[in-house]
C-alpha cells in the first residue's frame, strides 16, 4: 500500500508578474501585445518573440517522451543520449520525461535526472481527467511531483511542468491547479494551426488558436505558460499531435524523411 502525504495547496501561489498582469481565474480577455510583454507575458501565434529573425533564432528541438520509466525503454535511451550527441554549445542532448507512476523503475528515473533529463509530471494513475475537479487535478499532478521527489530524488522545484493523460486536459479547473501549485508550464493543448509553426506563449489572455481538445481554458493565469503540441504531418499530409499517432512509415528511409518534414517546417520558416 502507497500512501502519500500532499500539501496542503499554497494561496496564491502562482508566478509573480514584473508588469501588468489580469486578476487571476477571471475570464480571458483578447490578448494585447503592447500590454503583455515578455519575460512575463507572451500572446503567442507565429511571430518569433523578440523580433529576431530566423537566421538569428536557435532552433530548439525538444524531445519528450510520456508515460512510465523502465526496462522497456531502458535500451532506447542508452541509444539515443549515450551515443556522444551533442548540442551545439559541446553539452550532450536530454530530454523531458513526463513520468507516470505505474510500471515507472525510480532507480532509472534517479540516472536519468542525473544525467540532465528534466522530469515532469504525467500524473499518478493515468486516467482521463476532463471532468476532475482542482483537488483531484492537484492529486494527480502535484502528487506525482512529490512521488519524483521522494523515490526518484528529482527536487521539487525542478518538476516545473506537466503533460495531461490522453491530452485530456481539464479546462480552468486544471489551470487553476498549475497556477496555485506554481507550475511553470503545461504541454498538452495540440495546436492545428502549423504553418508556420506556433511559438509557446502564456495564459495571461485568451487563446490565439482554436481549442482541439476541449475544455481548453476559458479564464486568465497570469505567467503560466502553454507549450503547445505543434500538429506533425506524416507522408500523406495527414495531421498527429504526436509522431506515433501519425501513419506509420512502412521503411526506415519514409521514417527519416517524415522527420525532415516536419523540422524543415520549424526551421525554414519561423524556427
């Protein structure tokens, strides 16, 4: 038997905005960028933050993975992070985890943060969470960052981020539970609009883009942000908010240029 002993959830305990910010869990309003201006605030949508331009952004890759952590996928890593790929910067390349409870090996979690990886929560029990209410949200989320603390030795302050089961996320009442528990982002709202790709942007305002997997949120919480699941697109130019989810290429070669694809999308036009 597993019993785990949860926080009470902190007041008001979302991040502190530098500027202007909305009242938070009131209703979003149309998002103004002269009002809402990073660090804090981003609107989001196409335009690369800053006002750089392509040849003068990095291209970020960012490579996650869901679900349990263990021999089942023990092999794969060693594959792909310990083979000397690096960034360009000489650092070698890691990835986000976002760790489910069940079936996860704690001890591989422990190497894996070690190693560089950042851990983020997918929750406890893996179920869909459309209709949870804050405190079941707060159990699931929050709960499996202090089971990556406590077993996997993963520091609490470095689970800043969460990816919703199924990519059933639970509208303000989840947001809600990210803002008081002082998360930093979710990563779980596809984004049908990639053309050219959308950058991450904050839930101070309302929604640039149209909800693919409702209840998306409806009211603001300032400096929380959203990294949005840019849609792949498979061979066919058919659309997946993740690559297992696209037609499977039927060769290694179709695989490699499925890839090619979809970072020639990011890298081409707005990084």
């Amino acid at each position: 038997m597993l019993m785990i002993s949860l926080h009470d959830p902190p007041q008001l305990a979302g991040p502190t905005p530098t500027g202007p910010a909305p009242p938070v869990d009131t209703k979003a309003e149309k998002c103004d960028p002269k009002v809402c201006r990073l660090p804090d605030c981003y609107c989001g949508g196409k335009e690369i933050p800053g006002g750089f331009l392509p040849g003068e952004t990095p291209q970020i890759v960012l490579l996650t993975f869901d679900d349990s952590v263990n021999d089942l996928n023990k092999e794969l890593y060693k594959e792909l992070f310990e083979n000397g790929r690096l960034n360009p910067n000489g650092c070698p390349i890691v990835s986000t985890m976002y760790v489910s409870h069940e079936w996860t090996d704690y001890a591989q979690v422990q190497n894996l943060y070690a190693e560089g990886h950042e851990m983020a929560s997918h929750s406890i029990q893996h179920s869909f969470g459309e209709k949870f209410s804050t405190k079941r949200w707060a159990k699931e989320i929050s709960g499996q960052r202090e089971i990556l603390s406590a077993y996997g030795g993963v520091k609490m302050e470095d689970v800043r981020g969460m990816r919703a089961p199924f990519l059933a996320i639970g509208g303000n009442k989840m947001y809600r539970m990210l803002w008081e528990q002082n998360f930093t982002y979710d990563s779980s709202m596809p984004v049908y609009e990639n053309t050219p790709p959308s950058w991450p942007y904050t839930l101070d305002y309302s929604l640039f883009h149209d909800c693919m997997i409702p209840p998306c949120p409806t009211n603001s919480y300032p400096g929380l942000w959203q990294v949005p699941m840019v849609m792949w697109q498979d061979l066919n130019n058919g659309r997946c908010s993740m690559a297992d989810a696209c037609t499977t290429p039927s060769t290694a070669e179709d695989v490699y240029k499925m890839l090619i694809k979809n970072f020639e999308r990011h890298y081409t036009t707005n990084r």
